[in-house]
C-alpha cells in the first residue's frame, strides 16, 4: 500500500506533464535577416540580389511537437534581368527594387520532443522544424502596388538558449499567387507575363525568400493542472 501511494503521484506527474506540454504557453519576440526575390529576373539564384529583412514574431505552443506562429514582416526586394541569361522580347530589359509587407501564420512541427524541462519525456533543447502557412504581402510601388496572397513553405531550427529565451534560424520560400510583384517603375518593359503566355495564377513565377535569425522570450506560464486541452 505504501508504494502504491508512492507510485501513483510520479504516474500522475507523469501524464500531466505530457498532457500540459511545454512550460510557458507563447513566446513572442522578432527577427532581423535577408530578404531575396525569384522570378522572371532571377528564375535559378536563391540568394541573387540580397536585401535586409525584420520582423516581429508571436508563438502559440500547443505542444512540444507543434505550435502556431503568426508574424508582421518588412522586407525589401530587387531584380535586374541583365544580370540572367534569359532573353526577353525585343532584348528588353528592366530591374526593380521595392519594399513588401507581410502579415501571416504558420503551423510548426518539430521533429524533437522541444522543452528544456520534463527530461523523463527525452525533451530536447534543439530541434529542426517544418513550417507551412498562409499570409498576405503588400508592396507598395510608384506605377503598381502589389497585394496578394503567399504560401510560406519553410525549415528552421530552434534552441532554448535559457528558460525563456529561445533563438532560432529559418528559411522560408514564400509562393505568391498574385503577378506584378517584379514591376519595375519605370514605364515600358513589363515583367508581368513578358512572353505574353497569358499562364494561369499557379503557374505565376513570383516568389520572394526570407533568411532569418530571431530571439523570443516565454511568457503566459501554464496553470500546472492535469488537462487534456
């Protein structure tokens, strides 16, 4: 009877940690890094054409496997077609350089167990994610403002570098589903469809990347109680 009264608080410890999961439900804190643009000015280079990219960043940790990211992004953009081999109609050429807007949510999965507290459950400090998501981006422009939707596909990894403090470095191709993002603003030239193909919206070659380094601090500690929720 004695180890029985023993044994059942460790059992119940136990399944309360893995129902409650992480410590601290959210985290929230921001991000400085690269921004790069693929598209008709840039169709093969991933890192062609770097600018400066920031952020501010807010997590909703369901679990230790997944968690709920939204973030508001400020990011600048640019493309010359002479530096590409491709050639246009005519031997025109044109080049950009604009700033965008983000505003999205993305649903993480890390492929460890991510806390640095409830060792018995082979918690990890480090853990590489996925991500996947929705968002919207806004790029005003002098002939043309751009407003769409984008679909961020993405991997990172994540450390708790202290209880409460997390640092993380990601990269994330962000699909957009709109055209006009490349427009220069000079008049003339348009990289809008320069083959005049007329291809459907999916097939739309406009992406922008983002490489980021960001801090985040816990916060909103979790009440403590054995709950399935």
């Amino acid at each position: 009877m004695k180890l029985a009264f023993k044994i059942i608080p460790v059992v119940f410890l136990m399944l309360c940690s893995t129902a409650v999961a992480q410590e601290y439900k959210y985290e929230i804190g921001g991000g400085a890094g690269l921004s790069m643009y693929m598209g008709d000015a840039n169709q093969n280079s991933f890192f062609q054409s770097w600018n400066p990219s920031i952020g501010l960043i807010f997590r909703d940790n369901l679990n230790f496997r997944w968690a709920v990211k939204a973030d508001l992004m400020w990011g600048k953009v640019s493309g010359d077609t002479k530096k590409i081999k491709n050639q246009f109609p005519f031997g025109q050429q044109a080049s950009f350089s604009r700033n965008f807007f983000e505003l999205g949510g993305q649903m993480e999965f890390n492929f460890l167990p991510y806390s640095d507290k409830f060792a018995y459950l082979n918690t990890s400090k480090i853990s590489p994610y996925i991500l996947c998501g929705l968002g919207v981006t806004l790029a005003p422009g002098k002939n043309q403002t751009f407003f769409g939707l984008n679909m961020p596909l993405g991997a990172g990894v994540k450390y708790k570098l202290k209880n409460r403090v997390n640092i993380g470095l990601e990269y994330a191709v962000h699909k957009l589903f709109a055209d006009g993002f490349d427009a220069p603003d000079q008049t003339g030239f348009n990289l809008n469809d320069p083959y005049q193909t007329n291809s459907s919206f999916l097939k739309n070659n406009d992406w922008y990347n983002t490489l980021l380094l960001s801090i985040t601090w816990d916060f909103g500690l979790r009440d403590g109680r054995c709950t399935t929720n």
